[in-house]
C-alpha cells in the first residue's frame, strides 16, 4: 500500500516539519505584535497623559501665585497640583511597567536605585548590589509586584521607623 512506502512517509515528515515551523512563525509573530503593542501603549501614556497631568500641575501652580485668590481656593489649587503629580508619577511607574524595554533585572535594580533616591531624600541612605549577576528577562506583572512591595518597604521605612541611616542591598 503507498502509505507504506519511504516517498509517503517522507512526504508527512516534510509536511509535519511544515505545519510545526508554521506553528512556531504564528506564535512568533503573535509575541512581536504584542511587544509592539506594549511600546506602543507606553509611549502613549508617557506622551500624551503625563504632558496632560504636567499641564494641570503647572496651571495650579501659576494659579496658585495670584493674588486675588483666598486662601481656600489656593489651598484647592495644592491639591489639585499635588494630585496631578502624584498621578504622573505613579503613570510613570506604568510606563516603566509596560516599557518591554525594562524587562530585565539590571533595569529593575535601576529602578530600585532611583525610587530608593527618590524617596528616602532627607535620609542617609545607601544602595548595594551586585553587580556581575546574569541578566534575567522578568515577567511584567512580577516586576510590577516587586515595585510595589519595595515602593511599600521605603514607605513604611519613612514612616515609622524614624531611621537616620538607610542600607538596602539587592
């Protein structure tokens, strides 16, 4: 029978060895379009949302100088300059989140390094690491979780325990 014969074995082995490189192209292609997307998403938010939010700090700012206001409207005014500020930073954050350009462990340390300066400002601080260590491709959500946890230590560093000396080793 020809299924038994070499030309019809060999001809489902070319066609398996097709259907599996046309497989791993799809998914490929699939991982691409989402990493562009990613980029995308990013620079859009970076571009358009965080000029938007530095537009309304800055405007509350300048309102904030004028003399025929009361107190209370310039004391709104804060408010809505401080909002707008801490929404851009945590908008950068996000940013830094999707960016896939920020997925490996050398930018996270980077990160931690700069949220650590950052925060701790007014408080003697060093930050440790090493730094012959594997670069490891991280996955965003993991990223996004260590940030957090980390963002959270630092505050409750600030706030409750009154250091005058801060150590952080990554």
């Amino acid at each position: 029978p020809y299924w038994a014969t070499w030309w019809f074995r060999g001809l489902l082995s070319i066609m398996a060895v097709c259907i599996v490189a046309a497989i791993y192209r799809y998914r490929v292609t699939k991982l691409l379009e989402i990493e562009r997307m990613r980029l995308r998403i990013a620079r859009d938010l970076h571009d358009d949302v965080g000029s938007s939010l530095g537009s309304i700090a800055l405007t509350s700012d300048v309102l904030q100088s004028s003399t025929d206001l009361s107190a209370a409207k310039k004391k709104q005014l804060a408010g809505i300059s401080g909002a707008a500020r801490k929404t851009a930073e945590t908008l950068r954050d996000i940013v830094w989140v999707l960016s896939p350009t920020c997925d490996t462990t050398g930018s996270l340390v980077l990160k931690l390094k700069d949220e650590a300066s950052l925060m701790l400002q007014g408080i003697e601080h060093s930050f440790e690491f090493v730094e012959k260590q594997e670069e490891v491709v991280l996955d965003m959500e993991l990223r996004h979780n260590i940030i957090l946890i980390y963002k959270e230590a630092l505050h409750n560093i600030i706030k409750h325990s009154k250091a005058t000396a801060v150590t952080i080793r990554v």
